[in-house]
C-alpha cells in the first residue's frame, strides 16, 4: 500500500513558524522579568551569586582528569551564559550583586 503525504502548504508553515517565534519571544520576554525581580531581593541575589560561584564562573576549570577538567567546562559555560542573562536583565543590579558578594 503506497503511502500519502499532506500537501506542504507555505503561507500555513510560514504562519506556523511565525507564531511559534512569537510565542518564544513572549516566554523570553517573562524570562527575563523574572530574571529582573531575581536580582531585585537580597536573597535572590545571594541565590544567584552561589551558582555562579559553584558554576565555577572566575576560576579555572583545569585539572589533570580530563574528565573532571570536562564536567568542569560544562558546569562553566552554563554559568557563563546565566551571568550574561543576569547582566542583560538588569545591569546594575546584577553589579550589585558582585559588590555583595565579591566571589560571585
């Protein structure tokens, strides 16, 4: 039995991809209001602060086991990426979380 296929249709696959944009731009738009009131308490400050510290974000990720030197890397670059949310949410606020903990 010989299989059929949908038609493609263009105009409903481009609304298709244009509303699935929208709908990412709107949850990173929420994102990053909440990344915004994080910053904005003390304690989420601290909270954040410890996980970039733990993330290894001002420090070297060296070691001899390469597979520990790897896990490492990882654990950096996803703290890498969260200090660049941080930053991009609320700049002086995110500053100002250094200044509070000056290892984060």
């Amino acid at each position: 039995m010989a299989r059929t296929y949908p038609i493609s249709n263009p105009r409903l696959e481009r609304d298709r991809d244009r509303d699935r944009r929208d709908t990412r731009d709107s949850q990173l738009l929420v994102e990053r209001d909440d990344l915004v009131q994080l910053l904005a308490s003390e304690q989420g400050r601290r909270v954040a602060a410890r996980i970039l510290r733990e993330a290894m974000t001002r420090q070297s990720v060296f070691n001899q086991n390469a597979m520990v030197m790897s896990a490492n890397a990882g654990k950096q670059e996803l703290g890498l990426w969260l200090a660049r949310e941080l930053r991009d949410a609320d700049l002086t606020n995110y500053l100002r979380m250094q200044s509070e903990n000056d290892d984060a």
